[in-house]
C-alpha cells in the first residue's frame, strides 16, 4: 500500500524516511534517512538528509532543522531552499558519530546555518 501526503493528513516517520529532497528549482539534493523527535514537546526536530547512497554507505549525514524543509504533496517531495553545493558545506557528521541532537549550542549552528530561528526558541 502507498501512502499519499497531503498538508492535512499525519503520516508515520517510516512513510517519510527515503523521501527525496530537492532544490526549489526541482534539481535533486538529498534523501531523508532519519527524523529525530524531541521526546519533551513532540516535535520533529531534524531530519537527517543523506546526499547519495543509502545510510550505512554515504559517510556524511546532515541534520535539517525540520523548519526549513516543505512538503510538496503533489510532486511526493520535501523542498529545502539550497542547492547541492551549499548543502555540501553544511555542518555535517559521520554515520558512525552521531551527534547529541538536544545539544542546544549544536543545534543553535544547525539552526543559523539554515537561517531558522530554533525550534525550542520558537516554541517558547
């Protein structure tokens, strides 16, 4: 069974890791791999982008505040305002090195890198 997205339904982490994420001019740009909730107000915080191959085989993974990323229900896509090669100089890690994602001075580079105010900060 194939989910569809739509701007009113709730969908399920699973339904969303391996959505592509492409530029706004469509060009591809990333898959999501992963969402990290926060536990405390429920929110998806970040989605983990990959830029190539599947997780376990790209190396570098990159946290998106989940702020800056739109969904486009009719092309099944995720839309993030930036291209491969900014992405590509974003604050990254390894696979194997995850980092602590409720790390608030972390998350506050994550944050600015994208231009998004914090998720905790906008909750406030």
């Amino acid at each position: 069974m194939t989910a569809t997205l739509t701007k009113t339904t709730v969908d399920s982490a699973a339904t969303l890791v391996g959505f592509p994420v492409r530029s706004s001019e469509n060009e591809d740009i990333a898959c999501i791999e992963e969402l990290m909730i926060d536990p405390e107000s429920g929110r998806v915080a970040y989605a983990v982008l990959s830029l190539g191959g599947f997780l376990g085989f790209g190396g570098k993974l990159y946290a998106v505040p989940w702020s800056a990323l739109e969904l486009d229900p009719d092309r099944r896509v995720f839309v993030l305002e930036t291209d491969k090669e900014l992405l590509a100089h974003a604050p990254a890690f390894h696979e194997e090195n995850w980092p602590d994602f409720g790390d608030q001075d972390w998350g506050s580079e994550v944050h600015a890198f994208y231009g998004r105010r914090p998720y905790w900060e906008a909750a406030a």
